[in-house]
C-alpha cells in the first residue's frame, strides 16, 4: 500500500507538470516502501540526493514556463521552491553528519510540502498556464 498516492485533485490541468508531481510523489513513496521493509537508512542517502536533483530540474521547467508566459506571481513561488530546496539540503546534510534518524521526519515532511504545495501554490498557476496553451 502506498503512503502517497496521486488522484486527480492534484492535477494542475498541465500533463507535463502533473508527471513530474507523480515522479515526486513515487520518490515519497520509495521511502515508505524501504522503511516498511526496514531498509529506510540504507537509502535515505540516495532518495535524498535524488530527490534534490529531482526537485531542481522539476523546479527549473516550472519557473521557466512561469517566466514565459508571464504568470504574476512568479517571484514568490520560486521563493517557495528555493525554501523546499533549502529544507531537502538541510535534511540531506544532517543525514551526511551521521544522524539516520531522519526517515520518517523526512518522509511526513514530504508528503505534507507535496501535498500543500501542489493544492494550493501550484493550483494557482494551472488555469493561467492552460490559458496560455502550455500543456
């Protein structure tokens, strides 16, 4: 059973942006699978540095289609991609200095920020980007 599973209340009506939330979300999920089977520390490390790279290059498409089209609010949503990123560092760095406690703090973390940040943040930018044409 997943932890996080994607329905379509979280879809922004932009397929591409939609599947880069999905790859997010099965990132969550990779975790949870690994800690049901006791194995959430031996790839915390790797779902981390993933899941920063992951989050820059998703984050990148975002902004630029955002800086394109125009969309008003631009600057305050890439500060609130800058204050993930910050957070997943953060987390990814504490892990480095030896503390692999971190699996289930991280990973009601993630879901929480996904989940909030898509419904609301990113649900603001769905009707303007489709009107734009942007799929």
């Amino acid at each position: 059973m997943a932890f996080f599973i994607w329905d379509n209340s979280f879809s922004v009506g932009v397929p591409s942006i939609d599947d880069q939330h999905r790859n997010l979300i099965k990132v969550t999920d990779r975790l949870f699978e690994a800690m049901k089977v006791g194995k959430g520390n031996e790839v915390i490390g790797e779902i981390l540095s993933s899941l920063i790279d992951y989050t820059i290059t998703h984050f990148t498409y975002e902004e630029k289609i955002m800086q394109t089209t125009g969309y008003p609010a631009y600057l305050a949503h890439s500060q609130v991609h800058q204050n993930l990123i910050q957070t997943v560092t953060q987390f990814h760095e504490r892990f480095q200095a030896g503390n692999t406690l971190l699996t289930v703090e991280l990973m009601n973390f993630l879901k929480t920020w996904l989940m909030n940040h898509i419904k609301e943040d990113d649900m603001k930018y769905g009707p303007f980007l489709v009107a734009k044409g942007v799929k």
